[in-house]
C-alpha cells in the first residue's frame, strides 16, 4: 500500500468518540419523485474472477453487482420499503459473506456494534424495492464508490438524486482478479474505471435512460478512477468528485496510457475535506501538501471547474455510511450537528452542478456561480473557486445530442441554456437547415425536425432559405396550409426563390 493511501487510511480511520445520528438528521430536501431500488449481478466475460474466501481454484466470468435507484411512479401498497439494514446485506454480498447472519453485520464489516450503529439497521430509507419506473427518459449517474467499498455507500446521496429526477447506477470497488485491491495502483484504477464503462453499457438498456446524458460522481478512490473513465469514454458529460482522490494520487493517473488532462473538456466539480489540522497531520505522518496542491485542478484548460472545500468535514463524512456509522476523531472532527449540515450542502451542490450541466438549468448554473452566502448557506462553511476556460469546446454535435435527450421539445430554453455556459457557441444557420431537413424525410422523425426549423427561424428571423426549408417540411408531412403560408413568407424575403415559385404553382396558388 502506497504512502499517500496508507496516510489516508490513517487519517480517516482513527476515531474516538461514537456518532450520534439518524438519516432524518440529514434534512435532505427530496424531490417530486419517488425513488426505487433494484440490486442484481452483471458478468464480464471478458475478465475472470476467483472467490478466494471460497477456498477452491474455481475461476468465473468477472461479477459485477449493480445497485441502481431510479425515479418511480406512485408507489403500491405493498411495496417493500429499504432499510439501512437491507443495504448492509448488500454489503455483506458484495464483501463475498452472503451467508453471514445480520446480527454479525456490525461486528465483521468497518464499524463499530455498538447501540447506536444497531439503531441505525432498523432504519428506513426513502427507496422502494422494485418500485415501478416513471415514465420518461432521465440523465445517468455513474457513482464509483471510494476504496474497496460498496456499491451502496452513498444511499442517501443517490436516493435524493433520484428523487429529482436522475438514475444512479453502481458497482463496488473491487480488484481485477478478486475483490481485493492492490494498494491504490494504476491497475485498480483502471479496473474501476473498466466497471464505470460496463455500468454505462448497462444502463444504455433501460428504456428511461437518457444515453446522451451521462455523468459520474465519485469518491476517495473513485474521484481517481471516473476521471480515467471520462479520459477514455465521450459519453461522459460532467464529472462529480466528492474529496476525490484526483487531487491526492494524480501521479497514479498520469502513468495510464489513456492520461490527458486536455480530454477533461467537460464541466468538474471537486469537493474536498476540511483543512487536516497540524497535530493529526504530525501524529499520522501525513504530507501536508495535501491541505493544499491540487495539480490536476491547475492543469485543468478545457472544462468549466469548480473547487469546493468544506471547513466542517472530514474525508469519511462524504459517504452515507461513514456519516452514520464511523466513530468520530477527536482530535478534528465537528460536532455531529455541523458534520450532517455540510453533507446536506454536499447533495445540494452536487445536485445542483448536475442540473446546470446535464438539464441546462439556468437557475442551478446561477447557484454555482453565486457566493455561497447568496444561496442561504451560513458564512464559513465552504469556499469556493472557479475556473472558466477562454473557450470551452461545444459542437453541433453535442447539441443535437441534448436536443435528442429531450425530443427536440424547449430547444429555444436549450440554446440559451447552452449559450450561458458556452459562450462562443453558435448554433450554424447551414447546419440548422441540414439537421432538419434529415429528419422531416425520416417519417419517425419528421415532427423533431420541423421543430429544428422553428428554432432556426428564431435566430435567423430572414431567412429566406428556412422559410422554404421549413415549407417542403409541412408540404412532406402533407399540411399544405402552412406549406403555402412559408413558401410565400420566403418568397417575400427572396423574390427569385424559383423553388417557392414551383411549389406554389404545383399547389395551384395564385399570387
């Protein structure tokens, strides 16, 4: 195990006094959905994988245990509701001791069996197991969990995220041959960012998954590894890093042959831990530096970055289960208060920064963009800082594929929401005029691409060229009203359009 993982582990390991805290605690304000919850096991056929605790050389396709929660219809009577206690039996699970009776649970797995971790089991969550799903296509979240840890470890996170209107999958953080990582290596990193690209060819099944809107949050270990996933995977619109380890192993990332910080072109948020004090630091043997360098942040051209520190939080309170259940260290930690505050603002702001990059929200954009103190957010808790790159890489392409995600329906609100973030974009009249007349002929898509049209028209007001465009466009769906009513608003704007003149003719219009 290298230093920088082994100072880490230190650090966030060390405690002395017991948590004092339920989820109701949190005050997570939930969104208009319902959340479901579905745990299932994926292979890899391509790797294999060996249960050492099994005790045999039997070796199986790679499993892949998939956690997913999902915005959910009105929820059936007999719907079972989660608890905490149902999300340690994935743990258990995803550790390879399915067999292990519940009472064990607290005893053989991270935390302490004491009274109040035990309260903690009987507590409901706000998921439904196999709820139905809403209707509708939502954005994707990859989460990868934090160092050898489970799927699971961010539930409260994932539900609230759910609740308004994302699908969140995940896998555990485990080794390539077993579920044993190396110490932190470039071949754990690369493994888990091989599980973040199995979860997105996963969720590409689900009928209500937005495949053009694709993001991943990740922790500790994982803030490493989904950076690798978006160096090596387009799909990947926006990067959530919850104190991630980017900031604490770069140089790990930088050996894999997949490393650019210029393909980072997306928009980045990193949220790290307080502050460690100077006496934990010397008692810990801890590099100091690590209050402060942030390379990859710096080496940052391309994407819309923000860097938040939270005064009142230690790297262990960015995960559900280290909020719950780990002891607290005396010698930095915060009250339990103040600890269950700053996660609140966490989820905020993650849910935030996913709504302003993957729904071009303009109203979370402005969240971001204001002082923390503007958003109701008391003085003290974070800072932030922000970098805005001279000119962030937009294409045609890119918005053809949100104009997709959302069935080419409010592509005026899309643009302007583009345009706020993008400011150099500009949306081609040529390219406007291509893309709809692609998809008026396509007879399933003939509607998206008269709406191509309409917006076009909103910014090129006198175009001649759009008006007739937009004319064949109704004339092939067969509404010759409105096909007469633009070959002539196009006629007025050019005259010696012979191609409106034809048409009218053929419809038999006299001027």
């Amino acid at each position: 195990m290298n230093r920088i993982i082994l100072s880490l582990f230190l650090a966030f390991t060390t405690f002395f006094s017991e948590a004092q805290v339920s989820l109701n605690d949190i005050a997570l304000e939930y969104g208009k959905y319902q959340v479901g919850f579905n745990h299932y096991l994926l292979y890899d056929t391509t790797r294999t994988y060996q249960r050492i605790f099994d005790w045999n050389n039997k070796t199986t396709p790679r499993p892949i245990p998939v956690s997913i929660w999902y915005p959910s219809d009105e929820i059936i009577k007999n719907t079972p509701q989660t608890t905490i206690l149902n999300y340690m039996e994935i743990l258990k699970e995803e550790e390879e001791w399915e067999y292990l009776p519940n009472e064990q649970i607290l005893n053989w797995f991270y935390y302490a069996n004491t009274i109040e971790n035990t309260k903690h089991l009987k507590e409901k969550s706000e998921a439904y197991l196999s709820a139905k799903p809403e209707s509708g296509k939502f954005p994707s979240i990859i989460y990868a969990p934090s160092y050898q840890a489970s799927s699971i470890e961010n539930f409260a996170l994932c539900e609230y995220l759910a609740s308004h209107g994302y699908i969140i999958i995940s896998s555990p953080s485990r080794g390539f041959e077993n579920r044993f990582l190396e110490g932190g290596t470039e071949k754990d990193m690369d493994t888990q960012a091989r599980d973040i690209e199995s979860l997105i060819k996963e969720i590409s099944r689900y009928p209500y998954a937005d495949k053009n809107k694709i993001a991943t949050i990740g922790f500790s270990f994982g803030g490493l590894s989904n950076v690798l996933a978006q160096m090596r995977n387009r799909n990947i619109k926006a990067i959530v890093s919850l104190d991630g380890s980017i900031k604490y192993q770069y140089a790990t990332l930088q050996k894999s042959p997949y490393f650019s910080a210029e393909k980072v072109d997306v928009p980045f948020i990193h949220m790290a831990q307080k502050d460690i004090p100077k006496e934990v630091l010397i008692e810990d043997d801890i590099d100091s530096t690590l209050n402060y360098s942030f390379t990859f942040y710096d080496d940052l051209k391309y994407s819309r970055a923000y860097s938040l520190k939270f005064h009142n939080l230690t790297h262990s309170y960015f995960s559900t289960l280290g909020l719950l259940f780990q002891e607290r260290d005396q010698r930095q930690d915060k009250s339990d208060s103040e600890i269950m505050e700053s996660y609140k603002i966490i989820s905020i702001y993650t849910l935030k920064f996913l709504n302003a990059f993957l729904k071009m929200d303009l109203e979370s954009l402005s969240f971001l963009e204001i002082k923390p103190e503007e958003n109701n957010i008391p003085p003290g808790l974070i800072s932030i800082e922000s970098k805005f790159p001279d000119e962030t890489p937009f294409s045609f392409e890119d918005f053809n594929e949100l104009a997709d995600g959302q069935n080419y329906d409010n592509l005026a609100l899309l643009y302007d929401s583009i345009h706020a973030i993008h400011k150099n974009f500009i949306l081609e009249e040529g390219k406007l005029n291509n893309l709809g007349l692609q998809l008026v002929y396509n007879p399933k898509t003939s509607g998206h691409g008269i709406k191509i049209f309409i917006l076009a028209l909103e910014i090129y007001s006198e175009s001649a060229n759009l008006y007739d465009s937009l004319a064949e466009a109704y004339l092939y769906i067969g509404n010759n009203e409105l096909a007469v009513k633009n070959f002539k608003k196009s006629l007025d704007l050019n005259p010696q359009n012979t191609n409106a003149i034809d048409r009218l003719e053929e419809l038999k219009i006299t001027e």
